[in-house]
C-alpha cells in the first residue's frame, strides 16, 4: 500500500519530549533570578539607610519616578539612552544611561544624572551625579554597591564628595 510515515502514542510522547527538551536547552540558563523586590537595609557614609530595588522579568533595574503631574512612570534600564522630566517641586531631572552590564550572576550600570532649578532666569541649584551601581547574586541575597561621585563642569571649584553605599538585600 501507500509508504508513509506513521507516528504512534509512544512516538508521539517521544517526540514531545524531545521538544520540550530542545526548549529548555534553548532558555537562558538563569531566567528572572533577580526580577521582583529586593528590600533592605544599606550602609552609606557609616549611617544605615533602608534600600529597596525592583527587577523586572528580563533582570534589569526598574527606574521609578514622579513627574510634576503627579504621576508615576517606571522605566526599564535595559541599555544605554536618556530619561528627562520635571519632578514634583519643579525644575529638570535628565537621567543618562551609559552602560549596561549584563552577567549570569547579575548587573551592573554606569549612570549620569543632572537636576537643575532656576528661577528668575538664573541657575539656583545644579546637582551632578555619576553613579556606578553593582547588583551580584549571592548565597546571602543580592549584594549592592554603588559608588556616587559629583561630577563638575569647567569652573567649577567644589570638591568632590565620592558616596559609597553597600550591603545585601532580601527578596520579597
């Protein structure tokens, strides 16, 4: 009669198998470990301070933020670009990101932020941050490191003022 191929209940459990297999070898290795909320007390300058960081599903830093409209925006840090706008209270926040580093046991991120007020026409306060954020997995939780330094424009006199805040957090 007609060749052709024929599959039965025993195959086609084999094959499914095989697919699903073929799947999972083909997902990351580690999907998610950091997404969620990761809350805790930090160190910053000797003094503790309560910290808390969300994840998203692919693992990079959810950036909070309120307008001047009162309403509340979250953004993905998943690669480098520029967040701008008016926090409540007025003038101009710009949040730069420069780089993004993605590792089987974490992130890292090299980030620039400016705010700046004016009144009247004239500057009355700028503030500059360049900010070096390490997020590691680790058997304890997720360790922390960020290290802020001020950075100045030409002419500017103020000396800097490095912060380095660190610890673990637990997730909830």
């Amino acid at each position: 009669m007609g060749g052709g191929t024929c599959i039965t209940p025993r195959g086609g459990a084999l094959l499914t198998v095989i697919a699903i297999a073929i799947l999972v070898a083909a997902a990351p290795a580690h999907p998610g470990e950091l997404m969620g909320t990761w809350r805790g007390t930090l160190a910053m300058d000797g003094q503790a301070i309560e910290f808390t960081a969300t994840f998203s599903e692919n693992d990079y830093f959810l950036f909070t933020y309120e307008n001047s409209f009162g309403m509340v925006r979250i953004v993905e840090l998943s690669g480098p670009g520029q967040i701008q706008f008016a926090p409540p209270g007025g003038g101009l926040m710009t949040m730069v990101v420069e780089s993004v580093r993605k590792r089987p046991d974490g992130v890292a991120y090299v980030l620039r932020t400016s705010f700046e007020r004016a009144s009247n026409g004239a500057v009355v306060d700028r503030q500059n941050i360049t900010e070096e954020a390490d997020y590691s997995l680790t058997p304890e939780g997720l360790k922390v490191r960020i290290v802020r330094r001020p950075f100045s424009f030409p002419g500017d006199k103020s000396a800097p003022n490095v912060r380095v805040v660190e610890g673990v957090l637990k997730k909830r």
